[in-house]
C-alpha cells in the first residue's frame, strides 16, 4: 500500500499540490499589491518539483524492488511442446566457494 502511494499517487498528486498552493499565495501576494515578477514562476517551480519527484522514485524503485542474490528467480510461463508450463520461481544457485 505504501509503495503504491509512493511510487504512484505521490509523483501524480505533488506536483498538483504544489500547483493549488503557489496558486493560492499568487492570490494573496496580488492582494497585497506585489508585483508581476511572480507571475511566470509556476512552471519553474512545478518542473524542479516534477524532477525531484522523478529522482526520488528513481532511487527508491532501484533500492525497494531489487532482488538481492539470495533470492529465488522468477520464470515467467512459457509453451512447451504445445503445452502452457505455469510461471513458478527457481531457487537460487548454490554459491561456488
């Protein structure tokens, strides 16, 4: 659940979020009276956001879902002699000394 949030809903629902924000302090800076300079920094803002977000899941879909040495193999399913042969997982070779 938590992985889909991170690698999913995050990356999607962020950059949105941080859009809604900067959209709300524009409205209170022209009130306020500042001036136009802010304008044009939205997309700035939300493409540093969008590559940070990008990094971020980058390093944790290379640190969370790799498989380390010790652990079973996967085979996908296959056709064998006209037959379907199910996927399954293969244990790992033994090490060499």
């Amino acid at each position: 659940m938590i992985r889909a949030f991170l690698t999913i809903m995050l990356p999607l629902l962020l950059p949105t979020a941080l859009y809604l924000l900067w959209v709300f302090a524009m409205r209170r800076v022209e009130a306020a009276g500042v001036g136009e300079v802010l304008r044009n920094l939205p997309w700035v803002w939300l493409s540093a956001a969008g590559f940070v977000l990008l990094a971020v899941v980058l390093v944790l879909a290379a640190l969370g879902f790799g498989r380390s040495a010790d652990t079973a193999a996967y085979v996908p399913p296959r056709a064998v002699g006209g037959q379907i042969v199910p996927g399954h997982t293969e244990p790992a070779p033994a090490p060499r000394p």
